[in-house]
C-alpha cells in the first residue's frame, strides 16, 4: 500500500464513521444477499453485537496501516479464528464484494476508482493474511495425527 491510498483509506474511514452503524447493517444485509448460507455462520450470534466488532476490526485496521507488524499479528488470530468458527476460503471474496459495495453506498460522490482501488487493497492484505492463517489452522490437525 503506499502512502497516498494510506491518507485515502483513513480520509474515507472518517467520513463513514458518523454513520457506522447504518454501514455495519448494510455490510451484513449486503453479505447475506451475496450468499444466503453465510448466514448460518451467524445463528447463534448476537447480530449488533456482531456489527460493533465489525466496525471495531475495520477501525483497527485502518488506525494499524502504518505498524503493519502489529496489524497482521491480530489479523492472523482472527483468521485462524474465523477457520474454527466454519468461514472459508470463498466467504473472504463474499466479505470483500460486500464490504466494498457497502463503502460504495457510505461514501456517495466520495467512492472514487482511486479511493475503491485503495479499499481493495487494505481488504486485499487483510483477507491474504486471513486465509493464510486459516490454512495453517487447517493443518493442524493434519501435523498432529502424522
């Protein structure tokens, strides 16, 4: 990522922030759209306390894009969780189609090809290092009855 879709990712992240919850829901309605049986994942969960992690992980991330030793350390484990709790390799692109489109409809006049190619990046990295996680979590197992 370089410094200019940095300063766009954190410009954009404070304008969505005044309306985080509308953001938060609309992710989730949007991501159930995508892909109806990702809501199974979320059957026992409490859906606002859901949408205030979401908020709080997206913050996280673009507060961390400059200590990315730090970033990529939390954003692992939370792959690794995200493996136990059934998310696969294929929800990641439902995630990123969903939440760019969610930032898309925030954002108004201010979702530019430069801000979503920015957007798409961060997301880029974040679920990189998710599925990565999520791999080796998978092989665990694996390295345990060999």
């Amino acid at each position: 990522m370089n410094p200019d879709q940095k300063k766009l990712v954190r410009e954009t992240w404070k304008q969505v922030m005044p309306i985080a919850d509308t953001i938060a829901d609309l992710f989730y309605r949007r991501l159930f759209q995508i892909d109806p049986a990702t809501r199974e994942l979320f059957r026992a969960t409490d859906m606002f306390a859901q949408r205030k992690k979401l908020l709080q992980t997206l913050g996280f991330a673009v507060s961390g894009l400059d200590n990315l030793d730090v970033l990529l350390s939390t954003v692992e484990d939370l792959g690794r969780r995200h493996a136990r709790y059934g998310v696969t390799d294929k929800h990641y692109d439902y995630v990123g189609a969903a939440l760019l489109w969610t930032l898309e409809q925030g954002l108004g006049r201010a979702w530019t090809p430069e801000v979503e190619a920015a957007w798409a990046e961060v997301y880029g990295l974040l679920s990189a290092v998710m599925r990565g996680a999520a791999e080796q979590e998978a092989m665990v197992p694996q390295r345990m009855s060999a």
